[in-house]
C-alpha cells in the first residue's frame, strides 16, 4: 500500500461506509475477525501462524520463474554497477533566471552570477576545483564495485552469499518484475545515500524517545522482534516534542530509520536465516488517528519503510487494540494487497498474551505482556531449563511441585496463568514429617489482569515447594511456568 492509497482510506466514515465499519466491528468482536479469536474454552497450543509463510531464499526452493527473473536482476545490476550507471547522474544546475525575476532584479540579478562566473575561474587557476567531463570520464573508469545495502555486497559477481537474499525481497515486492524490481533498488540506494542513511547509526537521535520503540528478543523462528508503543505519545509534552514542528517530525522520521537499521544488523541475511523482524504495534493509550501530526508523521514512516525496506518485516502484530482501529482497518483493507494483509495479527487487549505466544516464546516476551522476560534478569538466562505446560481442566486442580533435596537450596520460579481468574497458593513441605510448613503465598483469588508470578525460597531442611492452582471457571486454562534450584531444578 502506498502513501497515497493510505491517505484515501483515511476518510471520515459515513453513509454506506459507517454500515460497513459496524459490520466489520461486529464481526471481530463476534470472533469471525483474521486474528480468529477461537472460543476461549478451548486452549491454543503454540503454534505458527498460518495465514503468512516466509519464502525460502533456497535457490532451489525457488519456482522456474522466479529462479529466471533474479538472473534477470543479477544481470541487470551487474551491467549497472560496472557501468557506473546504477545512480542517477543529477542535472548541471541552471544558471538562467526567469523572465519575471530578471525584470524585478533588473542589474542586481546579474552581479551574483558575474561573481560566481570569476569565482569558478578563480578555482580553475589554484586547482580546487576540476573540469566536469574529466570528472565524469575519471567515475566511468572507476566503477565502484563495493556497492553494498544492509552489509551485503550487491556486485552479483563477488558472489556474496547474502546478494540473493537481498535481491528476493525487490522481486517479491514487485511480484518479480525485473523492471520494476531494479528501479525499487536504485531508488532505494539513491535515497540511502542523500540522507546519509549508512551513517545513521553514528547519529544521536531522539533520545526522549528510547520507550517509543526498540528491539527486544526473538520470536520462535529467530526473528528479531521490535516494539511500537504508541501509548507513550498520549503524553503532549512528549508529543510536541516529537511532533510540534516539521524539523522534530524529520528527526523523528530519522530516528525511526536508524531504529531499523539496528534492526537489521540483528538478521542474518543469508539464505535459511531469519531475514526479516517482527513488529508488535502497542496501541494501548495511543492517540490514535485524531491528532493529525502523529498521522501525518505515520505515514510518512510507511512510505519510507514502504519504498525502502522492502520484505523486512515478517508479522505486523497489534495489540491493545481499541475501537476506532477496527473503523478505520476496515477502510484501509480493501487497499491492501493479499500478502501485506496476510502479515497482520490483531488482538484485542483481553488476548494479548495468548496472540503473542503464537509467534514468541514466552521466555522471550517482556513481563508487562504476560511474558518471563524481565530486564537485567539475574535468576534466569537462555541456558536455564525450558518453560513447561499444563492444562488445568475447568473445576481442577493442579499441583507443581519443585524439589529442595540439601539444605540452603534457593528455589527460583516463573508461572502464569493465561486469563488467571483462578485460585492460587505456594507452599513449603519438608521432607521430616514433623515439620512445619512454611506458607511462602497465602491462598488468593488471581484476577483476569494479574500478571507472571517471580517467586523464591531458600530451603533450610530437605523439602519442596508445592504451587497448587484451582480452576473454578468453566473454561480450561493454560499454565507456563519454569524454575530453577541454584542452577538447575
């Protein structure tokens, strides 16, 4: 979807078009939406989404069509690089002035170009500057062949192994149409270098804006995943900070460009790697469509990211979703393509964490959205055991237990429970019947908004810690949890 075609679905909704948002929205929040919000009684397992699946970069993987059009391109490009004709050669700037200024300035119009006229003479004697033809001629000989987008060399005949993947994503956002595949990439490369995109990284940008968007984990197919938390611009001293002049929305754009390149140098662009990220959209407390700096701003980013970053993202997930995104999704759907639809998730504020771990592992999703992940974790890492499962049935009740065999054990454990709304209990048993035991969380009744649970004990005789969770809901519910006896349980 272009700029343009987002700027005709972002209409006022009327007439016809209000009946057809209604209807959408009655359709989502009956569960017939894309995200197919399944009745909540029966618990999801884990699993890839169907409705996209990433192409492999596999030359063999590849249709004879497909394997065709990128030799195509390969040759295309080749010829380009080589023959110093891959970026536009701009225009001799033009001296004449138009007829109108040249009455108004009369004598004065004519003085600035005398003077530049003996400036460039002046250059011409002490060497600074050359003759234009030499200069061309002197480019046509040197070609530069270290031409290379995202850390890939685009030379096809340096046979990088990444230049294929790359080349892929042109392809396929222009349905393998050579043409147009090549002029995509020597835009890109064109606008790369007028904004000084390469060295974007070195840039000190928007700092305020280090929770509006960053990187964070990897989904389950090792997909780099990056956070959008449009919550944070309901803020109006940050908003028109951001926002409030057209200087701070090109520093925002700019900021939002080097947010991706970081995000790029995290993928591993050859074939069979994860060469594209996730997006998780937060719209809790956004804004929304009504503040007309934060739209304009948005789909400028788009057209950037549109134009520029071609095939680099694999799922586009929203969460929090409010109301007014479902009026205006159902405007800007018949606009989309297939394949960009196909790469949307949607969920409401109650399916959050179940929608999330669809995609992500939930040791990988930060705490605030029901994950384990929490910053500067010091009680587990990636080597830690693997997070566990159970059903709890409606009107059961389930037991964990984590053992505590030497005294001075100290236990450490995550649980959650998807929806909560069930009763919950952690206990200490000692292994000596004549013990006591320790009540280490007194029985309470978790509701719906509770979030993951991070507990420890340390043992002082031989035991375990027993979690009990009782489900008196009619619905079954899923558990996660994971723990850890000094380094391992």
């Amino acid at each position: 979807m272009t700029v343009e075609e987002t700027q005709v679905a972002e209409v006022v909704v009327a007439g016809e078009e209000t009946k057809k948002v209604a209807e959408e929205t009655e359709k989502v929040f009956r569960g017939d939406d894309e995200v197919k919000d399944a009745d909540e009684s029966k618990p999801k397992t884990v699993q890839k989404s169907s409705s996209y699946k990433e192409e492999s970069n596999f030359l063999t993987d590849l249709k004879e069509f497909e394997r065709k059009a990128l030799t195509e391109l390969k040759v295309k490009l080749e010829e380009a690089i080589l023959g110093n004709k891959l970026y536009k050669k701009e225009d001799p700037k033009k001296t004449e002035e138009k007829p109108v200024a040249e009455e108004k300035e009369g004598e004065e119009s004519e003085k600035p170009v005398e003077e530049a006229a003996e400036n460039k003479e002046e250059e011409k004697e002490v060497g600074v500057g050359k003759d234009e033809a030499a200069v061309e001629c002197e480019e046509e000989k040197k070609p530069d062949t270290d031409i290379s987008l995202w850390g890939v060399p685009l030379l096809p005949s340096k046979g990088a192994e990444g230049t294929d993947v790359v080349l892929l994503k042109f392809l396929r956002a222009r349905e393998f149409k050579v043409n147009d595949a090549f002029e995509m990439l020597r835009k890109t490369l064109q606008w790369r270098r007028e904004a000084e995109i390469d060295s974007i990284l070195d840039d000190e940008l928007c700092a305020d804006l280090s929770s509006a968007a960053y990187m964070n984990g990897v989904d389950r197919e090792g997909h780099p995943v990056c956070y959008n938390i449009f919550g944070v611009f309901d803020s109006e001293e940050l908003y028109q900070k951001t926002f409030g002049t057209d200087e701070k929305r090109r520093q925002f754009l700019r900021w939002r460009c080097q947010l991706m390149e970081k995000g790029i140098q995290k993928l591993d662009l050859k074939p069979g790697g994860a060469s594209s990220l996730i997006q998780i959209n937060d719209l809790k407390k956004s804004p929304g469509p009504a503040k007309k700096e934060l739209r304009i701003a948005t789909k400028q980013a788009i057209g950037i990211f549109q134009d520029n970053y071609p095939e680099l993202v694999a799922k586009n997930i929203f969460i929090n979703v409010p109301f007014w995104y479902y009026a205006l999704n159902a405007l800007i759907s018949p606009f989309l393509t297939q394949r960009t639809k196909s790469k949307f998730v949607v969920a409401r504020p109650a399916r959050v964490t179940e929608t999330l771990l669809k995609y992500i592992p939930v040791e990988e999703i930060p705490v605030n959205y029901g994950g384990f992940k929490r910053e500067n974790d010091f009680e587990f890492s990636v080597k830690d055991g693997s997070v566990s499962e159970l059903i709890l049935k409606a009107g059961s009740t389930e037991i964990i237990e984590i053992p505590a065999l030497e005294v001075g054990t100290t236990l450490v454990w995550d649980l959650t429970v998807l929806g909560w709304e069930v009763n919950y209990k952690e206990e200490f048993v000692p292994v000596d019947e004549g013990s006591y035991t320790i009540i280490v969380q007194k029985a309470k009744k978790m509701g719906s908004q509770e979030g993951p649970i991070r507990n420890s004990f340390i043992a002082n005789e031989p035991g375990k810690v027993v979690l009990t969770i009782e489900n008196m809901s009619s619905k079954k519910k899923r558990v996660l949890h994971r723990c850890k006896a000094n380094e391992s349980c």
